[in-house]
C-alpha cells in the first residue's frame, strides 16, 4: 500500500514538473514574440538593432535571406562555438537553443511583415522608433530570463565563457556585444564601404537595454509577485 502511494506521490510531481516545464517554455515563447518585434522596430528605425543582432543586420544586405534566416544561420554558429567551448560539459539540453533559434528567427520575419507600413518620417521619428524598440526588446529579454527555460545562444556563448573561466558574467557579456558591433562595423565597413546595419542605435541598445529590464524587474516584483 505505501509502495502505491509512493507511485503516486511520485507521478503527481512528475506532472507538476511536466506543468512547469511547459509554462516556462510558453513565457519563453511569449518573450521571443515580444523581443522580435523589438528587433523588427530597430530594424525600421534605420539606426542599427542591438549587439547581437547587427551582424545578421548588416549580412542582410549582402546575401540573399531574410534577417530571420540570417538570424537562425547565424545563431547556429553561435551554439557551435558554446560547443567547442565547453566540449564534454555541453549538457543534452542546451540543444534545445536550436529550436528556439528557429522560433525567434521566424518571429523576426514575421514581425517585419506585420510592421511594414511603419515608416519614420524624419531623424526624430527614426530615434523614437529605436527609443520604443529597446523598451520592447528589453520586455522580451525580460520574459527570456524570467522563462527559467533556455536561453539564446548569445547569452550562452557568455555562459559558456563563465563557465570555463573566473569571470564575472557581466564583464563577459560586455565584452561579447562589444565584440559583436566592432565585427558588424568592419563586416559594413569592407562590404559596402560605410555604415549599413549599425548606427547610433546599435549603441545606445547596447546601453540602455540592460537598464530598462532591470526597471522592469523591479516593477513586475513590485507590483505582481508582492501584489
């Protein structure tokens, strides 16, 4: 009888698990959602996206993809490197970056389709556009890591990096987007001999988005987990 009622203790937090689980992912989807068109917003904005997307912006001029695609393509490479990195410490289930990869990258194109009759209509419109777009992304990173699911394979490159050195995450991370403007830039620079793809606005994403998704933790604590 207690063998029965262990079984059952047992299948009733598997199913809360499996619950969790499934919950987790969905806030993850939603924050891919939400972060994609954030991206499509800096997109149309014309002064450059965040660091880990103005590669695959500037790229989008010289091959014949969509962003999203380029997104995916690039990102895959991404988790290659977080593989040669950690080698035997690579776990099973950071594989599943691969198929929110191909989420985010098929949200990207969607969004941009959705999003093609805005236009700005002058330089002020063109930084407003870029003002909302971080406000946006920053509420989909937000959502990202509040998912407690997986993350995208930039944050994992910098995790892999934590991982095998002494570090600090946010010197690593900083040090990873960095990296990314200054490779868009000279990738701009020698494919079309100026700046497409990254701008001022590559810049100040890479600024202020971290600031604004930490006013969003504070505001979501404040007001729905302490009520």
């Amino acid at each position: 009888m207690n063998k029965e009622n262990n079984t059952d203790k047992n299948n009733f937090f598997n199913r809360l698990d499996g619950k969790q689980i499934l919950r987790n992912y969905i806030i993850l989807v939603v924050g891919l959602f939400i972060m994609s068109f954030g991206v499509a917003l800096s997109v149309i904005s014309d002064l450059g996206t965040t660091p880990i997307s103005c590669i695959p912006n500037v790229l989008k001029y010289a091959i014949p993809l969509s962003l999203g695609m380029i997104t995916i393509i690039f990102n895959f490479l991404l988790i290659v490197i977080q593989v040669i990195i950690l080698k035997s410490d690579f776990q099973r289930k950071q594989w599943m970056q691969l198929a929110v990869t191909v989420i985010f990258g098929y949200f990207i194109d969607f969004a941009l389709e959705i999003l093609k009759p805005i236009q700005p209509a002058d330089y002020m419109g063109q930084w407003i556009l870029c003002l909302i777009s971080c406000f946006v992304i920053a509420l989909g990173v937000y959502f990202e890591v509040a998912s407690n699911a997986i993350v995208l394979p930039g944050e994992g490159v910098s995790l892999a990096v934590r991982h095998v050195t002494d570090i600090e995450f946010g010197k690593i991370k900083t040090a990873f987007d960095t990296s990314n403007v200054i490779i868009g830039a000279t990738l701009s620079i020698f494919l079309y001999g100026s700046f497409q793809g990254i701008g001022l606005g590559t810049i100040f994403a890479g600024i202020v988005v971290g600031y604004i998704v930490r006013f969003y933790r504070r505001v979501f604590e404040k007001y729905l987990i302490k009520g």
